[in-house]
C-alpha cells in the first residue's frame, strides 16, 4: 500500500478516533449523570432516565443522515467532514460545561437531551462519510483491511474513554465523580475536536467520485434514486448492520451501567473488564478485515452473527450470577464485537455505487442506529423488568445475530469478495 494511501487511512480514522470519543463517553458516566439530571428518580429509574436521554443522540441520526449525506453524493465528500467534526466539538464540550439539575432544575436535562441530539446529528455522518471515503480512495485488494481499521480506531476513541474514565474512578472518590469528575473526558473531547478540523482540511475528494463530477453524473435528489432503484440493498443493509449496532451498544456501552448500577460489580473492576474487551476486540476487528480481503465475505458475516447467538445467553447469565470472572467475559464479549464489527460494515458500504454510496450507507445505518443501538440500553433495561431476569439483555443479542446470519444469506454475488466482477446494477440515474 502506498505512503499516500497509508496517510488516507490514518488521516481518516483519527477523525473516526475522535468522534467516537466524544459521542460514546456518555454512556461510560451514565451512573454520574444520572444523579447530576436526575437525583429525584430511584436508581432504576434514574439510569432508565439517564439512558432515554443517551437515546436522543441517535433519535436525530436521521435527519443528520439526510442532510450530510445529500451533500457529500451531490457535492462534496470532504466538506461534509468540516462540519460534523465542528458541531460534534461544540456539543460535547457543552456537555461538560452543562450546570445539573440542582443549579438550573428540569432546564438541565432539557439541555442535556438538546445537546445529545446536535451530537447524533453531528456523528450521521461523520462515521459513514469516512466508510465511503475510506472504501473508495483504497485499491480494492485492501478495501477490507482499509475498512477494519477504521473500525477499530473508532472503537479505540472507546476504548480512550474507557481509559480515562477508569483513571478517574481510581484516583477520585465518588463524591468526586458525581461533583466535576464526569465532566472532564466531555471538556477534553470537545477540546480535541480543533485537532481532527486542521487535519480534515487536507483530504481531497475520492478520484470515482471526482470522475461522477466531471462526468455531470451527480444525483440531484440521491434519496430519491435510493428509494426507486435499491429497494432490496436498504433492506438487506438493514439485516447487516443490526448485529454490530446491538453488540456494540450492549457488550460495550451498556455495560458498565449495567454491571455497576444493577448487578452492583465493582465500578473499577468494570472499568478493567471494558479495557480488556476494547484491547482483545480491536485486533479481533482487524484480523476479520484482513480475511474480508482473502475469504468469502459471507461465510465470515455468517460466523460471527452465529457465534452471538450461540454465546449470548452464557454470557449474561454469567454476568446475572454475581460471580461472572469479568476479565473472562470481557474476552468473550471482544470476540462478539470484535468479528462482527468490520465484516458488517464492509459489506454495507460495498453495496450501493458511487453516485448514492453516502446516501445509502448513511440512511441505513443511522435509521437502524436509532432503532437497535439508541434504545438498545431501554430495551434491554424492558426486558429484565418484562421477564424479571437479570441475564435478559441476552435477548436481545441472541435475536440480532439471527438477524445478521438472514442479512448475510441476502447479499449478493459480487460482495463476496474483493475480486469479484463489477456490478450489472442499472447506473443512478439511468
């Protein structure tokens, strides 16, 4: 792979690195917040609170979806990055600022959710823009590992906030944590976002796309063409991305509130656990991007949806024990994450051409980023209250990963792999 290209990929993924910093950090200080906005609620309540608000970064995924996505297909992949790295900054950093509910009263989660919602609008179409970006500036031999890095420098913004959050919870005392604690990974990834802007004003638009351009082929209305031509694409992306969106909602967000504030595990042995699961489950993605490149594509969609939904139910009933080994299930719960992660994605992006890749990448998955991930955490928190069982998150999983093995039975013919021939779908706006 050339200098260039190598410089592409890192460029990108720090981008991806840091927008996954600031979005999913919320969800690691959950069990903080939800006594800064919500004191009046019971700790159930609270978190349920708490997690309603978290959704609100993915109900406005939509409408972010639309607006960035129409953009980048009909003028410009790279200024779509400008502005989603430039909001994603603001939000977060007013997060951190944001008085509780004992300054401003029911004014302070009001806020709170507002703020969520510029973060998810933002975050549309950060992480899709860079999976198209990524997958059509890299020679097709590489597209897979291309595509698994990106994956995995996102989940290394998680796995910074983990980092962070587990040094705070070691040096500071939960007085502490709920006073100014929570706020600092907020302040310092709003912060940060300056950096990704000066690096984002160095990308230069993808040469197929550049070619669409000169070409005048440019979709006006690319959501239009999406809804007559590529029906069953959105479908099956659908099924493809539902697995990933859950397992890394529940096995990674949704854990440490889950394990501290229900099944009362140490908050800094949790904090341990999801650093292990965030170092195994990084090189578990990249190994499975390095095979999307040299295997059949389905075959590994296929293995990984099944093994969540084999593994799934033994997890969490661990976990409900009480007496689950956690570094041991952190493992378990990386290799869950970690297989489906790159597959997933690589197969969505390679599914719709040029002219309304962005378009088609970026509505499937933040419709279904709002469904299955934004109230994933609500979900899950139903089902232990509907079935009374504490392993019921399990669920949840097992349906997702039942899900993906449909989605990876529906693809078709030329994604299997990186050889395969072009694709004799009718051009946009034939």
């Amino acid at each position: 792979m050339a200098l260039s290209q190598k410089k592409v990929i890192a460029i990108t993924s720090m981008g991806g690195l840091l927008e996954a910093f600031d979005f999913t950090v919320y969800a690691y200080m959950v069990v903080y917040i939800s006594q800064v906005f919500f004191p009046a609620s019971g700790t159930t309540s609270s978190l349920i609170n708490t997690f309603v608000t978290f959704a609100f970064g993915y109900i406005s995924r939509p409408l972010g979806a639309i607006a960035f996505s129409h953009w980048g297909d009909r003028h410009s992949r790279k200024s779509s990055f400008t502005v989603t790295i430039l909001l994603m900054a603001i939000s977060t950093l007013l997060i951190g600022l944001l008085p509780g509910y004992a300054q401003w009263g029911l004014l302070a989660p009001v806020l709170l959710a507002v703020l969520r919602f510029l973060q998810g609008f933002s975050f549309a179409g950060e992480l899709c823009g860079a999976f198209v970006y990524l997958y059509e500036t890299v020679p097709a031999q590489s597209k897979g590992f291309a595509v698994s890095i990106l994956s995995a420098t996102t989940m290394t913004g998680t796995l910074l906030g983990i980092g962070l959050q587990g040094g705070l919870v070691y040096l500071l005392t939960v007085e502490q944590m709920i006073d100014w604690g929570w706020r600092v990974p907020f302040i310092l990834g709003g912060s940060l976002g300056a950096v990704s802007y000066v690096v984002r004003r160095h990308f230069v638009e993808p040469e197929a796309f550049r070619q669409l351009l000169a070409r005048g082929e440019a979709e006006r209305v690319p959501v239009r063409t999406l809804f007559k031509q590529y029906k069953s694409k959105i479908f099956t992306g659908f099924l493809l991305v539902m697995p990933v969106l859950v397992a890394v909602t529940i096995l990674v967000l949704f854990m440490p509130g889950y394990l501290t504030g229900l099944l009362d595990y140490s908050a800094r042995e949790v904090a341990v656990a999801n650093g292990i699961s965030m170092f195994v489950g990084v090189p578990v993605c990249l190994l499975t991007g390095w095979l999307a490149d040299r295997l059949d594509r389905r075959y590994l969609m296929l293995g990984s949806s099944f093994l969540i939904v084999v593994m799934a139910w033994p997890l969490f009933h661990w976990y409900a024990s009480g007496d689950a080994n956690l570094p041991v299930t952190a493992l378990i719960g990386a290799i869950l994450w970690g297989s489906i992660d790159a597959i997933s994605f690589l197969l969505l992006v390679s599914a719709f051409p040029v002219g309304i890749r962005f378009t088609g990448v970026a509505f499937v998955y933040n419709i279904a980023a709002m469904i299955f991930a934004g109230f994933g955490p609500v979900i899950s928190m139903g089902l232990i209250r509907v079935t009374e069982l504490q392993a019921a998150p399990a669920f949840y999983l097992m349906v997702a990963g039942v899900v993906g093995c449909l989605g990876a039975m529906l693809i078709a013919p030329e994604q299997r792999r990186n050889h395969a021939p072009v694709s004799k779908e009718p051009k946009p706006g034939a």
